[in-house]
C-alpha cells in the first residue's frame, strides 16, 4: 500500500540519505530544481546522514542549490551568492580529506564543484 503526502505533509521516518540521493537525482535535470531546493532543505533540517561520505556530497548538494540561485544575478550580489557556494563546497573537500583513503573520488568531485560555482564569475557582464 502506497503512502500518499501532501505538500506540507513529509514521512518522519523517511531516512535522511534518500533525501540526499532525490536531491543528486534531481540536480541532474535543468527542470528539477525545486525538487532538489526541497530535498536540501529537509537534509538541513534532519541534520544526519548516515556516513561521514554522505555528508561531503549533502555539502555539494547545497553548493549546487546555492549556485542555482546565484544564476541570474550580477555584481556584488552574485559575488555574494558564488561565496556561499564555494564556502559549502571547500566545507565539503575538507570533510573528504579527513579520510583520504575513502573518499579521495569526492576531493575530485568537489573540484568539479569548484568550477562549477566559480564558472559564472567568468562570464561577461557579470559586473
């Protein structure tokens, strides 16, 4: 039998690591940034994630929402908003670097992640 929710109803025992996957899940579509602005916010809210490797990637996960919603904006305001990106995902690389051995393939990801939220300090007309 299938549990039905409303937009302001959420299943308390809903594992916080399924909220981290929907939100990588959702990150992968252009059209799907609610869902993952969504998923975020409930990974904040529950605060857990099951392994200190989850952790790194709910880290890139707000990075990514955070850079979503510095698009659109110019001067200092979207210095502002690139900031909190990069802070989430350095945050993010230094949790990855605690165990190396580990997680070494997250250091590469956060790269990624950097270029990814710094990219659109590079376009022209930003300022």
């Amino acid at each position: 039998r299938a549990l039905v929710f409303g937009p302001t109803q959420h299943a308390s025992h809903v594992s916080p690591d399924l909220y981290l996957f929907t939100a990588e899940a959702a990150l992968a579509f252009p059209d799907q940034w609610d869902i993952a602005q969504h998923c975020v916010n409930r990974l904040v809210e529950e605060g857990t994630v099951s392994t200190p490797a989850y952790a790194v990637r709910t880290l890139f996960a707000r990075a990514a929402v955070q850079r979503h919603a510095a698009v659109g904006l110019r001067g200092p305001e979207l210095v502002v908003g690139v900031k909190a990106a990069l802070a989430l995902v350095v945050q993010g690389i230094k949790g990855a670097l605690a165990d190396t051995f580990a997680m070494s393939h997250l250091v590469e990801a956060g790269a990624a992640h950097v270029w990814n939220a710094a990219r659109m300090l590079y376009h022209g007309g930003a300022f």
